[in-house]
C-alpha cells in the first residue's frame, strides 16, 4: 500500500489514466471527505467517504482513508506494475495532463 497525503484540490494520477481528486477536506457534519475519479469512457464519480472506509475505483485499485484533518492521509492498493504520481510531480506535458482529465 502506498500512502500519500493530499490537500483539498490536489489530485493523484493513477496508470496515467485514472485522475483521483481530494474534492473536499474533512467536514464534521458528514464525518468523512469528498473524492472525485475520473477515468477515460466513464463519467467522473463524487464519493464521500470516511476514515478508515475504502473504495474500489475499479478491480485492481483500491483507495482507504487513512487520515482526516487538513490533509487527507491516502492508502492506495495497486499492483506494482501501476505508476502513481502525485499531480505535481507528473512528467508529462500540459496538455497530456487535459487527456488524461477527459
């Protein structure tokens, strides 16, 4: 599992093609934060998810939530073979960056 930390509105790319979203810190009311996913062919997805819960984003990635306050503590579950960079750190162009959103 590897473990990252993000803040609202920073993203993780996953195999290239798979953009994971921090949408929105933890909120107390819902005790949980906000992840947006978009995949190529699919509509992006909204899920608000809670410390410790996790979430399939498709049948080899898996998503916990690992800690909640200004960052989010990720863990990631993929096989090896997947590249995962935080968004910053990518390097591709700007516009492979739009594909990839798409």
């Amino acid at each position: 599992m590897l473990v990252l930390s993000r803040r609202p509105g920073e993203s993780i790319i996953i195999n290239k093609n798979i953009r994971l979203k921090v949408a929105s810190g933890y909120r107390r009311d819902s005790g949980s934060v906000s992840l947006y996913v978009d995949q190529p062919g699919q509509i992006g997805r909204y899920w608000n998810i809670g410390l410790g819960e996790n979430v399939a984003i498709n049948d080899q990635v898996k998503i916990k939530v690992l800690a909640m306050g200004s960052e989010v503590r990720l863990g990631i579950s993929a096989p090896r073979e997947m590249e995962i960079w935080r968004e910053e750190l990518l390097p591709l162009s700007r516009e492979t960056l739009r594909e990839v959103a798409r």
